[in-house]
C-alpha cells in the first residue's frame, strides 16, 4: 500500500496562493466550506495551511484597521499560521502517513521537487482500517 492509493490530486483540492486577499481566502473557504485550505507558492509548492481560525485573529490583532469590507487590501502572505501543517512526500511510507493524519485533518502531499501534488484526508485513512477491520471480523465468525 502506498500513499498514492489515498490522494486526492491537487485539480480537485481548494487551495490558495499566498499573493491571495484575505476577501479572496475567505470567500473561497466559505464556498467550499472548508476551516482550513492548502496554500502554495507562485510556483506550486506548498508552503503551509491557512485556517479560518489564523484569519480571525489576524482581522482581531489589526486592531479594526482590517474589515471584510476592505479585506481585499491585505494579502494572506501576512497572516501568521498558527498550525504547522506539515506535508509528507509522495515517496514516503504508510507509517509516516498515519503519524501525520494522527494530528492532522489532512496531510498535504508533494513530490520530490516539493510541488503539491494532492491531499489525503484522514477520514479516507479511517475508512480503509474500517474496512480491514470489517474484514478481520468476518473471519473470525
């Protein structure tokens, strides 16, 4: 089993760019209704996750200069990440996968280059173990 078998291939992922407005950021995880999204750099790298939670206290810390009406002024490359939401490589083994998805909602995934190819969820984790537990069980009966 690699971790290929789980990704969900970045065409089909929500991300951002870190030249993205925080209006931009905002409106696209509301559409989506994602908490946290991928960002990437100009040249596809993933450089960290922004949470709803990182743009809340960014607009609370600016001491009201920054308002979702001129939220279109500011870039997401200013707000600080509070999480270090760190990827694993598409090379790398199913234990190193496991230990992110421990900790993570979703473990970003890049190539060997550290351009983001995808994610994996941990849900879709949850639910392979679900079905070889599920198997195991039938055994046993």
């Amino acid at each position: 089993m690699n971790i290929a078998f789980f990704l969900l291939p970045k065409q089909e992922v929500t991300c951002v760019t870190s030249d993205s407005t925080l209006r931009q950021t905002l409106e696209r995880m509301e559409y989506h209704r994602f908490t946290a999204v991928p960002i990437l750099n100009k040249e596809g790298k993933y450089i960290g996750t922004v949470t709803e939670g990182d743009l809340l206290w960014y607009m609370k810390n600016s001491e009201g200069k920054i308002s979702f009406e001129n939220a279109s002024k500011f870039l997401l490359k200013d707000v600080p990440l509070r999480l270090d939401i760190k990827p694993v490589s598409i090379e790398a083994n199913m234990e190193d996968l496991i230990n992110l998805a421990k900790v993570q909602n979703f473990v970003p995934v890049v190539d060997d280059m550290e351009r983001f190819i995808g994610i994996v969820r941990r849900s879709q984790i949850i639910e392979y173990c679900e079905g070889i537990v599920a198997k195991e069980s039938m055994k046993v009966k």
